[in-house]
C-alpha cells in the first residue's frame, strides 16, 4: 500500500516521510520547543523563585526524553530512509539542507549529555519528572559544571539559529519554490 502510494503519488507530488518519521519530527519539534522555553525562563528567574526548581526538572526531564527520542528516531531511520531532496534543488543547497539535519541530529545528541553533566557537576543530581532518580556518576565538580554549561548555552544558541533557518527554509520551499518539501513531513 505505502510502495503503491509513492509510486502513484510520484509523478504529481514527492514521496512522504513514512508516519512514524513524521511522528518522530513533530514530537521532536515539541520537545525542544518545551526545552527551549523552559530553559530561556530558567536563564531570566531570579535565583529566589520558588518555581525554578520545578522548571529545572521539568526542562532536564524533556531533554533527556530528547536525546532518547533522537536515538530511537536514528536507529528507524537506518531502515527508514528519507524521501530524496528536489532533484533540481541547486547543489550547494542540498548540501546545506544535509547539514542543517546532520547538525540537528548532533546537537540533540550531544546537548542533553552535556545539560546532564552539567547537573550533576552542580550537584543536582536529576531525578526524571520526579519519578525515576537517574545515576550521577560525576559527583559535584564546580569548574567542570561551568565549563560544560557554557558549552550546553553555546549550543542552545545555535540551535535556535539552525531552527529559524530549517524553518525559513520551509517556508522558502512552501512558498516560493512550491516544490512540495513542507508536504513530505505533513
Ligand atoms: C536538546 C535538549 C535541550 C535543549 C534544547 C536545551 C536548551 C537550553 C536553553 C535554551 C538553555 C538556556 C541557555 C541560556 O542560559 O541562555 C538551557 C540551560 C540549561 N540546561 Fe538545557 N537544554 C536541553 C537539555 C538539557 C538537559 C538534558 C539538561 C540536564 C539534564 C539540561 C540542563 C540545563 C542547565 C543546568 C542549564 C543552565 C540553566 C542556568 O542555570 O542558567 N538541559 N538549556
Ligand atoms: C525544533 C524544531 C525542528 C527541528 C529540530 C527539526 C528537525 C528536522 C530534521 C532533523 C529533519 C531531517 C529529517 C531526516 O531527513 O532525517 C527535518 C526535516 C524537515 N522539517 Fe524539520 N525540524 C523542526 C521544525 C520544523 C518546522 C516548524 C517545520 C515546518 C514549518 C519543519 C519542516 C520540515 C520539513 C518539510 C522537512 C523535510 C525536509 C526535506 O525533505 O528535505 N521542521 N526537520
């Protein structure tokens, strides 16, 4: 049935992301946008209020869902690959959408490993949404926390920059190219 839609659906539109690919993406852009949030707010409490360490656990708890979410998404996408890129999509663009997703998939990677050293070289160890206490193999390490959070801010900021690029490159492909890319992950 999915072989008998891509191969119809080829000649007037571009082949889908299968469900579960589509799944993944638009869980993922709900978690980071949570983690994002939440750790923005994080930045602009005041030390004193009450609320905050609730916002810590909540944001720590979604990211380590994230880089969860992002090794399972990587390990289906082994035998899932993507719909290929407009074949007449310039060359250098398709290298840039290539390392737009590459660098995603890095930085979900790598981001929730360094917020959890960081927490736990702060020593607050994270027990996940309340429920599951997780191992704090560092022990508190204030330079090493400082160092690591410096980095975890570093990339935060870049992801931010990368998300309002993939998503202007969305728009861009919707809108003026009207190429039916946004369609595949829909
Ligand atoms: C992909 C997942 C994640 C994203 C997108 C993310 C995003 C952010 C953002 C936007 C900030 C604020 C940056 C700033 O201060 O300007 C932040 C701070 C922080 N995050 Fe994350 N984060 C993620 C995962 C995690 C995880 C898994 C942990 C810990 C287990 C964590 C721990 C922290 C800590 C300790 C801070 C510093 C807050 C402060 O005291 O200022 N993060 N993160
Ligand atoms: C937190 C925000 C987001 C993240 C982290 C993200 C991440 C990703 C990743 C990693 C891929 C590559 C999938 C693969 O081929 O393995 C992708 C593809 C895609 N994303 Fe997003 N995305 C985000 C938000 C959005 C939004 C808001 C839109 C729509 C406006 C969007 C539209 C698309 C489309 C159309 C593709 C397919 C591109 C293609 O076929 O070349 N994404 N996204």
């Amino acid at each position: 049935m999915a072989m008998a839609e891509r191969t119809l659906g080829a000649r007037s539109a571009p082949a889908r992301y299968d469900t579960t690919s589509r799944v993944f993406h638009w869980l993922t852009v709900a978690l980071v946008l949570a983690a994002a949030a939440l750790g923005l707010w994080i930045a602009h409490a005041k030390p004193a209020d009450s609320i905050k360490l609730t916002l810590y656990n909540l944001h720590e708890s979604i990211g380590v869902t994230i880089g969860l979410v992002t090794l399972a998404r990587l390990l289906w996408r082994l035998g899932h690959p993507p719909p290929p890129l407009p074949e007449d999509l310039p060359k250098i663009l398709k290298l840039a959408a290539r390392a737009n997703h590459s660098a995603f998939y890095l930085w979900l990677l790598v981001m929730p490993v360094l917020g959890f050293i960081a927490t736990n070289a702060w020593g607050f160890p994270l027990t996940w949404f309340g429920l599951v206490p997780l191992p704090d193999p560092i022990g508190k390490n204030v330079p090493l926390a400082e160092m690591v959070t410096f980095a975890h801010r570093l990339m935060a900021w870049s992801l931010i920059g990368m998300i309002v690029l993939h998503v202007s490159a969305a728009l861009w492909h919707q809108f003026v190219r009207r190429d039916g890319t946004l369609r595949k992950m829909l």
